[in-house]
DNA sequence: GGGATTACTTTTGCGGCGGAAGAATCTCGG
DNA sequence: CCGAGATTCTTCCGCCGCAAAAGTAATCCC
C-alpha cells in the first residue's frame, strides 16, 4: 500500500483492463492485451505490492469449476483511494466523492455566490476540506466545468463563468495541496460513460446530453474524438429548423432554441405568460396542455431529427441520452421516433438509444473519472 | 535492390513517413517519429538496402545553406515497384499502372460483358498481363468494388455486382500471381487522398463522393474510421427531405434519390420526357431551363445540408468531395452556400472544402494505394 | 587552417518481451 | 488414495530494440 507507482505502459494498459473490465485472471489479462503469460506475473507483480491490485476470490458466479489449477483474479482495490469530483455550475458547484470504480460515495452541493477565479477555488478547497475529512484517502481531485479546458488545466474559456485562461487547476492545487484535473464537462461525462457506463467496451460510441445546453461527444475506436471547438458555448452549432423559435439562449432553430430547458421554458413563458419549470410543462404536454403540446413536440420531433443525424454519420452502436432534460423522451417519445424514422432510410440499422436520467452528481463523478484517469493511470484522457 | 522485407513496425512507420511526406532527413525523421538518431541509423539501413529509400540530393527550393554538414535526405524510389488498381463498375472496368506513389503511369480500360466472378478475374488477369507487359516491375494489385468487403480479399456482398461471398482476391491471384488486396471502392479513395491526396497530414477528414452513388468516408486522428455498415449499396441512409423527389435508386427524399447522377437523369426525364446527360442537365440549369433549373437547385440545397451535417457532428478540418458528380458545385453553388449557411450556426468556423473533379481512373488509382498500404508497408488499412 | 555547428554512425548497456521449462493446483478415473 | 491429465502461474534465459553517449563526417565562418 505504499504510494502509486508511475506505471509503464504495459501496466498501464494491465490497470486499465483490469479496472474497466472487472475481476480478470492473468491467462485471461495476456489473451486480451496479447502479452506473453511470462509478462503478466511480471506486469502484476509491481500493481499488486504497490496496492493497486488484489488477488480476490471470484465472486459466486463465475467460480466455475473446471479442471486444472485454478485462474486467479485480479481486481483493483476501489476502496484504497478516492476521488473527489466537482462540477462547477452558473449558480452551484456539486461535489462527490468516488472509488477507485467510480462509485459515488459521499455527495456535498454548495452555492456559488460568485464568479471569481479565486472564490470559486476557494469554495472547491473548502468542500474537499470537509470531504476529505470523512474520507482521508483521497488522492486527485477532478473538475469539470462548461467551457473550453486546455491541457487538462487552465480554463480557457466558459462563457457562463465569464471566465478566460484561468488557472484553475493550479488555483485548487495551490489550496488543497492535491493533484488537479480540470475538463470540459461534457468531455469528461463521456469518458466516464466509455469507461465504465453505457459505452463500456463500445468501438463507436455517442453521448448526448440536454439540459442547460446541448453536449456532444464522440467515442470513436473505444477512444474520444477530441475537438478543438467542442464547448465553447454555442451547445452544438447546429440549425436544425431554420423557420424554428428563436430564444434567448440560442439561433432561431437551432438545437439550443428547440431542446434546452431553459428555452423550453422560455417559450412556453412567451407563449402563455406563466412561468413553469420543466417537469410542469412536461406534465402539461402529457396532460394535453396546447402549448405545452406544441413545445414539447416540436422538442420531440428536433431530438429525433438529431439522433438520425448522429446515426446516418457517425454511425454509433448506441447513444446514450443524457442531462436534466431526458424527460422529454418519456412524454414525446412517439414524436422522436417518427422524425428518426423520417429522417433514416427504412432499412437502416435501428438505433441503440439508452437514455440516463442524470443530476449534477453524475457531471461531478464525470470529473473524478477524469482525476482517476490522468492521476492514477496516466492515461492521455484526450 | 533485393525483395521487399517484411517490415518491423519502426521500419514501417518510417517508410511510410517518408513515402507520404517526402523526402526527409535522418534527424527530421527522429523528430518527427520521436525516436533517437541512432535509430534513425539502424532503422534506415535495411531500407535503403532493400532499394525501397535511396539517398537522393535536395531538390533545389529545399536545399537551404545552413551552417554544419548538410542532411542528407531520405526519399523512395518511386519507380522501383509499380501498382496495379482496377475499379470494376457495373459496365466497366478501369485499370492503372502507378508508381509507389501512387502517380499514375499508364491506363487501361475495358467494358464488362457480364458479371460472372470467374469472368472479371479472367478480364482483370487479361488487362493485367497487357499492363505488365509494358511495365514489368508490378509488385501488386489493388482492386475497388462497390459494395462491402472483408478481410481485404472477400467481397461480402456487392448489389450492382449482385455478388454474394466472392473471393476475389484469391481468383485474381490465382490467374496472375500476384499479391492482390481488394477493398471497398469508398474506402480505398479514402485511403488514397488520406495519404497522398487533400487530406495529407490532416487529422479529421471526410470524403463525400457523389456519382452513380452516394460515397461517406471519415479519418479521424489520421485513420480512417471503419464502419461495419457502410457501403451496403444504401449510399448513405440518410432522408434530407421526407417531402422529396422518389426514384428508382433511393428512398423518397435520400441524399441518393437527390444527388446521384442516374437519380437526376430520371428526375429531368420523368418531368421532360427527354433523356439528357448529366452535362446537358447542368449545362442546362445554367442557362436557365426550369425543369433542370428545378432538378440542380434542389440537389444544391441538398448537397448543401448535407456539408452542414457533416460538418456539425464529424467537424473536419477539411470535406473533400469526389466523383463524377461534383460538376455540381459549378453550377448550383449558391444553393449549396445558402443551405449550409441555413442549417449551421453563425458563428461555427467555416467549412473547409475541396472540390476535385475525378473520373475513374482515380478511383483505380484509390485501389493501388491499397495495394501498396496492405502490401508494401504492411500497414493495417482498417 | 582552426573553430563552431550540424548531421550522421558506432558502441554500449538496459529494459521489456516471448518462449520454454518447471511448479502449483485442480479434476477425473481407477 | 494415487497417478494422469489439464490448466494456471512462475522462473529463467536470450533476444530485440531502444536511448544515451561518444565518436566521426561534412560544412560554414573567420
């Protein structure tokens, strides 16, 4: 259990598998990463004395007995470390503490009273503070803001922090003495649904969230695509109805316009003069409400035409639906689907669509994913 | 000047380097492929021994005075080996003679009478035997088909061919000899303008080729991504305008149905009664007939949202768009500018595209560069 | 011609890998 | 209960490929 070992590749790739592929016995660590048997006793041997690994027994099911001697898993110690993530909102920054797998442990919100790099840092530092407390073995801290990050870093631009080449990284470090991982939120939403979500072992892979904004990430080769221009506060830069409503927050018929749920409730503000949140216009379309209806269908039938698009190009074998405003698909579900269906050819492959009803917590724990990804395997997270 | 070795993955990614990048030097090459210079020195030998790099002088512009011994450049000797590339359609067939450059040496054409499996390798072994005969040093073949293919020698299943699991690799190795690599005609135009062509060192790239089909190839991180899916004979599955024209290629309102050549063929046809070629139909457009008129806008439009879409959600640095219908552009590009503008955001970065009128020649000349991929370097061409 | 500068080559040593042989641990059948 | 067979893991050895460093070569500048 002494400190972690900066990994070799090889161990890395070993850690790697083993973390996201659950209990593994080393025959079977040599088939899939094609090594040698000789070099997994060798790769293991370091993971094991430094604490990563454990040899445990299998857990029920798959205690086959063959003949033989044997196999001997391997699994990660998940509880030998944890991880802090954040996710830093306009008006809240959430917090959670995870497992080396990622579990959520403990969760902890604070209000965000203000948008000064410093402030912010030291909101950050006082909640790892009081997390830390209760969960002393805490190794990284991963942060996941909306916005453009460089270098898993420095902030280089958030719009709705009003924030340009902040520091953010070094500003925690700095208060809290611990390792910093900064990211775009959705970027590392992503990579924590390829680890260990919906998109656990996939080749092609889509996530896309709604909710404030609309997130688009792409796993291609079992590995993000990284776009520079991802994020910067346009949500996806995409017109889906050029005779669409224009809002506040986005083009006339863009995607922002027509699915986020602060222009779904602008327009059925607009249209009826009430202020309603987004479960009550939920609830209103479902109950037959006319304006409601007619937002909430338009919504429908923009998310149809947007999971074709993403289907015809990028051709994922699933998307994962994901944000605050995947209610949508309960209500208008019958809406996306006929605008997918007109929107594909008929003999296309049918699209592999899981939806995710997330909170804030699951933004944070994206952010730890990233700590844990960067901090404890040194993996290029992109 | 011996026969090619195979290569061990140092000495091909240094192969490839200086194929597809020019001529380089021993230092640059460490540079570039973050190896030491000694070895550069060991990795260089062999190759230059095998006659595949050659010490050649700077060619004039490069060889700037600088203080210290000069480098000395690294080049392939192009004309050592030639390649053969044949892209079979459904009347003919195309062949080319190309150096390891993929330049194009010579030409050769002939119709297909049929479609039997035994009768195109017969022909291509034909065409094959006169080709050789005049260059003597061919070290493979690469051949384009329509349709899907396997394994780089099976052609799993090719609509316009109606083939089903014809191995065609092996019959035209058969007759001739040689090694043959066979791939998707979509994907070895991909490949070839990936390394040789406008998407040269780029790292997100996509191929749109509009002609007898609709063709879709996307590079990310400078590979081509392959789709298990693609190229089924669909073109792409994708509905632009449910309210569109239907014809006997596509599905009413598909990018196929919209844009390919036969699809307007039909469409003119069907409104005029007259049967035009597709010259005469844009020739047409831009003098003002209102049924060409009609025709061509809508395509434009077409084409238009199709560049957008695959600009919002792959964001290439760069749409090259191929094939024998890119006449399009010349003639209805204010439509294409309109519709792309209209379906993407303002302020995303403009797209960035290249037209290339191509024939089929290059895309025999798309096979070759497979060949030499798969064959010469060894490389896995996905 | 001498020094500076840059490019390339040779030598040396080390780390990581595969392969082969051996140890460990199980089942099965007598 | 014991041995044969099966399967997993470990140990050991040798090779390959790399980096590092020192040496050599070719040029420019003064």
């Amino acid at each position: 259990m002494s400190d972690w070992l900066p990994l070799s590749p090889a161990e890395r790739s070993v850690a790697i598998e083993v973390l996201v592929h659950g209990p593994l016995s080393r025959t079977e660590l040599a088939r899939r990463l094609d090594l040698s048997q000789g070099s997994l006793t060798r790769l293991t041997k370091p993971l094991i004395e430094s604490g990563l690994l454990v040899e445990a027994p299998w857990a029920g099911a798959q205690a086959e007995a063959r003949q033989g001697r044997p196999s001997q898993p391997l699994d990660v110690v998940a509880e030998s470390r944890s991880f802090l993530g954040f996710k830093i909102t306009d008006e809240m920054v959430y917090g959670v503490v995870t497992s080396l797998r990622s579990d959520i442990v403990a969760r902890l919100d604070r209000p965000l009273t203000g948008h000064d790099p410093g402030y912010v840092a030291d909101l950050v530092a006082e909640m790892t503070a009081e997390l830390a407390d209760r969960h002393p073995t805490v190794a990284g801290i991963g942060i996941g803001v909306g916005g453009f990050v460089r270098a898993h870093a420095v902030v280089g631009e958030s719009p709705y922090l009003r924030w340009r080449d902040v520091p953010l990284a070094q500003l925690v470090r700095e208060r809290t003495g611990l390792p910093v991982v900064v990211e775009n939120d959705v970027a590392a939403l992503v990579e924590a649904e390829t680890w260990f979500g919906a998109g656990r072992g996939l080749d092609r892979f889509v996530v896309l969230t709604i909710g404030a904004g609309i997130g688009y990430g792409l796993v291609l080769g079992g590995r993000r695509v990284p776009y520079a221009e991802e994020d910067r506060g346009f949500g996806l830069h995409w017109i889906i109805d050029p005779q669409g409503p224009l809002t506040p927050q986005g083009e006339r018929g863009s995607a922002v316009s027509l699915l986020t749920v602060p222009s779904i409730r602008y327009q059925v503000r607009a249209a009826t003069g009430r202020d309603a949140s987004y479960e009550e216009i939920l609830a209103g379309a479902a109950a037959g409400e006319p304006m409601a209806a007619r937002v909430i269908g338009e919504a429908g039938r923009a998310l149809g035409v947007l999971l074709a698009q993403i289907a015809n190009f990028a051709m994922p074998q699933k998307i994962l639906l994901a944000g605050e405003g995947v209610g949508l698909m309960d209500v208008a579900g019958d809406e996306v689907w006929d605008a997918v269906r007109s929107h594909r050819h008929p003999l296309a492959a049918p699209i592999g669509l899981e939806t995710k009803v997330s909170d804030f917590h699951d933004w944070a724990r994206g952010a730890a994913v990233l700590a844990i990804q960067v901090l404890v395997l040194g993996a290029a997270g992109g």
